[in-house]
C-alpha cells in the first residue's frame, strides 16, 4: 500500500515533504502534484522508478521523460543550452512548460531518446515541487500521469491512492489538480517546434 501525505498547497510542511524526500532516495516511485497536473516522480537514476512510469503509463523507449528542475542553475548541469534558447526559455519560467534540449553527459543513458539524445527538462511554479526539488538537491525524473487509454490525468490525490495504491509507493496531496499537461517545446534542432499544445501559453513561441 501506498503511503498517503496530504500537504498544504502554499505552505508544505518541512517534516512532510522531508519524509517524501527521503522515500524518493531510498527508491519509491512518487504520485505528486505539479502546476499543470499530478505526475509520476523517482529519483533520477533510478532504473526500476523508469521500468515502473513505463508500466504504468505503458509507454516506449521513444518517450521523453521530464527532469523536474529547481532552477536554472540545476537545469543548466543536465541540458546543453545557448544564448538566444536560454533567453525564451527563462522568459517562460517557472511556468507549465516542458523544454526538450540536448543532454549533458549528467543524463542517465536510460532517459535519453534513444537517437536524438535530447531530455525534456522544466521549472515549475509549484510550491510543493520546489520545496520537494529543494529537499532532494536534485532533479526529479518526473512523467505526467496519464493512465493508458484515458484522455485526462487525475486531478485528485485520493483518487491516485485509490486507483494506484500497490503501483506507487508514496501518494502526495495537494488538493485538486489541472487535467492539462505542460505544452512542450522542442529546440533541440536549434529551432523551435511546438511538439504539444498543453498549459502553458504558446503565443509567446509564436
């Protein structure tokens, strides 16, 4: 059975999120709330936390995982960046975006697209996530959860509890959730694609 916290939306408790902190180090897939939709979360180089979001949501190698970032000065360790994208890419951040950059060397293989070598990275504006990201020192292997065959994520943590509770190892509540996930831009070619329309406004890119 899955581990159930529910946590103040604004103002998380320390001792919570410390205790989800620790589950995650210890390898325990995370069902937690983002600023566009609850999300699956493991410990970045996790092997089994990647074969379970794969299970789970059904997903193949081609799927760009999510590196959930504090900041820049994390996602700049992870993904190669220059000037002009860094400069679009912090104008819309923290924000319901998913970036997909080529990756550093820091990158576990295992996340990477298997022919592009490019990982999707993001800042998001979420005080449960930052504090969480604060906590652990590093980036959360993150995938929204999205169930197969289904067209909206769940936007309740109970429901999680109820429906995945021997799936995942730690459920984390933040009240309701949105349905839509981040829009995703992709400048890993050195131009700029929408890949999907999601959250975040995309006026900006266009």
């Amino acid at each position: 059975m899955a581990k159930y916290f529910d946590v103040h939306p604004e103002n998380p408790q320390r001792r919570t999120i410390s205790n989800v902190a620790d589950s995650i180090r210890s390898g325990a897939l995370v069902a937690y709330p983002t600023d566009s939709c609850y999300a699956l979360g493991c410990q970045l180089g996790s092997r089994d936390g990647i074969s379970r979001i794969r299970a789970i949501r059904n997903l193949d190698d081609r799927h760009h995982f999510t590196l959930m970032c504090q900041n820049f000065a994390q996602l700049g360790q992870f993904v190669h960046i220059d000037n002009d994208v860094f400069r679009a890419v912090k104008a819309a951040t923290p924000g319901q975006y998913t970036f997909i950059l080529p990756a550093t060397k820091e990158v576990p293989r295992q996340l990477l697209h298997p022919k592009k070598k490019t990982v999707g990275v993001r800042i998001p504006d979420h005080a449960v996530v930052q504090a969480l990201l604060a906590e652990l020192g590093e980036p959360l292997l993150s995938s929204t959860l999205l169930l197969p065959d289904e067209e909206e994520p769940m936007t309740q943590g109970w429901e999680i509890k109820e429906r995945l509770d021997h799936e995942v190892d730690v459920v984390v509540d933040s009240g309701d959730c949105g349905t839509e996930p981040t829009t995703v831009i992709d400048f890993s070619s050195g131009e700029l694609e929408i890949v999907r329309r999601g959250a975040g406004d995309t006026s900006r890119f266009e």
